[in-house]
C-alpha cells in the first residue's frame, strides 16, 4: 500500500448476519479530499477481493485531478472490508477469547455484514447522504447491496462489471481457487503463511477468468527468437502472479472473502433481486466491459435493465474482467460527466 489506513476501533462487538460476534472490532480505511461545509460531496468507493482501501494505490489515474474521483471536488472515502489482510479485522487478528490469531476459525460472513460495517465507519465520520457509490467487480457485490438497503441515500450509482447476485458460474470460479488451497497440506496449520502454494495456484487459476484468452494471447507471447525448451512465457507470469499474492495476503482471509462472495444474492429476502432493484431510485450507471468472461455484456445488460432508469455503457478492452484498472481513459470518459451530474 502506498500509505497507511486509518484504524477505527469499535467500543462494541460487531454482529454478523448469522448471529455470532466479533468482539474485538477494527475498520481499516481512507479517504481522499475534504468534506465540504455542506457534506454532499462524498463519493464512496467499495473495493474487491484482495484490493485495500487505498484506491490511488490498486486503481490508476481515478484519484486524481481531472478523474472521476477528483480529490479536489469530491471527499472520496474507501473501507477494508471485513476478512481482508489490510487492517480491518480478519483471519490474522487475535481471537479475544483465545488470545491467538483466528486463522481458519474466523466466523463467516456475508456481502450485508461488508455493507453494515461501510454503514458503521459512515456514521462514525459522520456522513449521512453520499453523491456517488461506487463499485467494481466485488466491490460492486457490496454496492448493490448497499444501495438496496438505504436507496435514499445516495445520489449516483456506479456499477462496474459486477453482478446483483453470486452466479453458478462466479462461485465454481471461487470453488476452484478453493480447491486449490484447501489441497495444499499446511492449510489449517495455524500460522499465517500456510498454504502459500495453494494460495498461489488459487491465484493462478482466478487470473484466468480475470483476463481471459484475449488479453493472455495479447499479452504473453513467447519472444519469437526464444529457444526451443525455454519456459513459456505464459508460465513464468503464472508463478510470478501466485508468488506475488503471496508476499502480500495469506489464504485464510482468502478463502473466507470467497466464502462470502458466494452468499451474495441482493434479493434474499427482498422477495427477489428484481424486486430489490426494483426501488432503487437514483441515477445509476452500469458499465460492462467487451471481453469480460465473469461478468459477461449480456449479464451486465440485464442488470441494467433491472435498475429503473440505469444506463448502459461498454469498456473495449482486450484484458478481460481486469479491463476496469486498465482503461482509465474510457472510464474516466464516461464517468467524470455522470458523477458531475
């Protein structure tokens, strides 16, 4: 991370949706700007799986002067969500009751227990109404929920290749990487660097629904003068990716962020997920990227067409899912006139 979070510590345990409680419970996160003396310039960001809170560090050239997330217009706030490995609390933290860290006794939790902990460092910093919510990919998951459950509050709605609801094809993707941990000897071994291998073949297998075979194909090419018998280029970036997510996150917070990516389904309880889109009422945009392979146009059409009054719009780009923290350019192009309104 190129700077430190803020650390929120709550003074009450935290409920999670199945009813067990964290007693000891922190928030890690940013914010960018200032809130201006009428309070309505807030835009909030919901990040993805092993991202962090600090969105100049994992998403270029949108904090930035001139980008749709302007810190010289907008008081841009982002929060670690629960399980991560960059400061609010997750698998690593120490178990009260145990005094040691939880590692793969870390309760389970959901997309709403994500949302719910954005509502609590929300009414901590004192924000009540927020200009634009923002979220890409699971970050998007959480946005949804989100906007679901408080429509009012929010003044814009941004959806970036996401999804209201887990599909069959998005949770065999998260049971895969599973798999691949959990096949790994030293998972459960309570120290904070097991299954690393497994971890790294997780990453490995998620990287190729997250570029697919386009941006591969673009991208990894062996050099035509390589010798015969070589290693592929397309290999080394394998192991160099699973090896990179290694140095920096641990498979327990892994494993229980997929773990709750798969219980995200916006209509649960909301007698469906039409019906919870249904009264969503504020501008909303979703943008849907050319050659994504997890969250495919057709599905991202449909979601817009779920949202009363939603637009539609396309990213093309030949890197897949990933294709949101690439194409600034096209991204920005379309959301700096939405978010200004």
């Amino acid at each position: 991370m190129s700077s430190e979070p803020v650390i929120l510590r709550l003074h009450e345990p935290f409920t999670l949706e199945s009813g067990e409680k964290l007693q000891e419970f922190c928030i890690a996160y940013h914010t960018y700007g200032r809130l201006n003396e009428r309070r309505d310039n807030v835009v909030w960001v919901c990040h993805a799986l092993t991202a962090n809170s600090d969105v100049a560090d994992w998403w270029p050239h949108t904090v930035e002067e001139g980008a749709f997330l302007d810190p010289e217009k907008w008081y841009v706030v982002c929060a670690n969500i629960i399980g991560s490995h960059y400061g609010t609390t997750g698998p690593l933290h120490i178990n009260p009751e145990t005094g040691t860290p939880y590692y793969a006794a870390f309760p389970a939790f959901t997309i709403r227990d994500m949302v719910e902990a954005h509502r609590l460092l929300a009414r901590e910093l004192g924000i009540e109404g927020i200009h634009a919510l923002v979220g890409s990919s699971v970050g998007g998951f959480q946005a949804i929920e989100w906007a679901a459950l408080e429509p009012d509050r929010f003044g814009r709605l941004i959806l970036i290749a996401t999804d209201a609801k887990a599909s069959p094809w998005t949770i065999a993707i998260d049971e895969t990487q599973r798999m691949a941990i959990l096949s790994d000897p030293t998972y459960g071994q309570e120290r904070p660097d097991a299954a690393e291998a497994g971890l790294a073949a997780a990453r490995a297998i998620g990287l190729l629904t997250y570029r697919g075979p386009e941006g591969y194909n673009l991208s990894q090419q062996d050099r035509p003068d390589a010798p015969a018998g070589s290693p592929h280029r397309a290999c080394t970036y394998q192991r160099y990716q699973g090896e990179k997510l290694v140095r920096r996150y641990n498979a327990y917070s892994y494993v229980a962020i997929l773990d709750a990516f798969d219980t995200h389904d916006t209509g649960r309880g909301r007698g469906g997920v039409e019906a919870a889109l249904g009264r969503l009422s504020c501008p909303a945009i979703v943008i849907g990227i050319t050659t994504d392979i997890i969250f495919t146009p057709a599905e991202m059409r449909r979601l817009a067409a779920m949202i009363p009054g939603a637009v539609y719009r396309e990213i093309e780009s030949p890197f897949g899912h990933d294709g949101f923290l690439v194409e600034h350019r096209q991204l920005n192009e379309l959301l700096v006139p939405f978010i200004n309104g």
